[in-house]
C-alpha cells in the first residue's frame, strides 16, 4: 500500500498519524509527506538513530536498551507506542533494524521490526529481509506502511503474526 492510500484511510477515519524511525532514517516520513495534504493526518516523526535517543525521546525502556539492544521486537513496540503518545496521534508507526553492512546487538543485516499502536493496541511484524542497505531500507518502509493500513482496514487482531518466516506478537 502507498503512502497516498494509507493517508486516505487515515483520513476518512479522522484519524492523525505519528513516525519513529531508526533504520529508515526519516523514510518513512519523507514517502508520507511527499503525498500532498498529508498535513491533515500526519503529526510528525521522530528518527532515533542512536540507542540512547530511543530512550530519551522515545520512552523506550533503558534497561530494555541495554538488556537486548535496539534491534529487538519490544523495542519496536516501545518506540511505536512513545512516539504516538508523546506527538498526541491516534496511531504510533515505528522501524528498527539493520540495514548492514554489519550486524547490530547480535543481529544480522536484515533484521527488522515494524510495529504500530493504536487505539485497542499494539502489534509487531518481524521481517528478515534480503539485499543491500537500499533495498533493507526501502522494503522496511514498505513494511511499515502495509502493517499499518492492515491495522486500519482490519482493526488489531488477537493473534500472533507472521511474514518470512518470523515470530510476531500482539499487545493489548
């Protein structure tokens, strides 16, 4: 799903849109703010690149931090659920990953999380993806947007979730 047609839903349903990003480095925000008018439901983004800012302006949880690192499903669900509370949006979008070339905290190149809270809760996606940094990052972005125009047109779902092959998990 496009940016355009994830704005729309949002749109339609009055609802406004927040960003964190890591991997992604701005991508996302920068696909969605490309479509005009994404002004009426887009609030803004933040891109955490560094650990400790997923903490300090993220809320994510420090010794999460320092217990699992960056790259991590909880981690995704934190910087989602921080980002939608602290720029007041109705949904929380977020990325965390590596895009290589190197592994990160354990975690080889094409590790990547995708998570988003909304107002019954909060979802994860676990992706393993193939290529380049361009490609990592491009499919990442991808990723997201598909996870949250899921969420909008079939509201949270109770139930684990699963794309290549990955464990995913749903918060209440």
């Amino acid at each position: 799903m496009t940016a355009a047609e994830v704005l729309r839903l949002l749109d339609r349903q009055g609802l406004t849109l927040a960003v964190a990003e890591s991997l992604t480095g701005g991508l996302v925000a920068a696909e969605l703010t490309a479509v005009p008018g994404a002004s009426r439901t887009f609030r803004g983004s933040v891109t955490a690149y560094a650990t400790e800012l997923k903490h300090q302006l993220l809320g994510v949880d420090a010794g999460l931090l320092a217990a699992r690192g960056a790259v991590d499903p909880q981690v995704a669900l934190e910087m989602a659920e921080g980002v939608r509370s602290r720029l007041e949006a109705d949904w929380g979008l977020a990325t965390t990953g590596v895009a290589g070339p190197d592994p990160q905290d354990g975690q080889p190149v094409g590790t990547v999380y995708v998570a988003v809270a909304g107002p019954e809760g909060s979802a994860v996606t676990p992706l393993r993806l193939e290529g380049g940094r361009p490609e990592i990052r491009a499919a990442s972005v991808a990723a997201a947007l598909a996870l949250l125009a899921e969420s909008l047109t079939t509201g949270m779902r109770a139930e684990n979730r699963e794309e290549d092959g990955g464990q995913g998990c749903l918060q209440p």
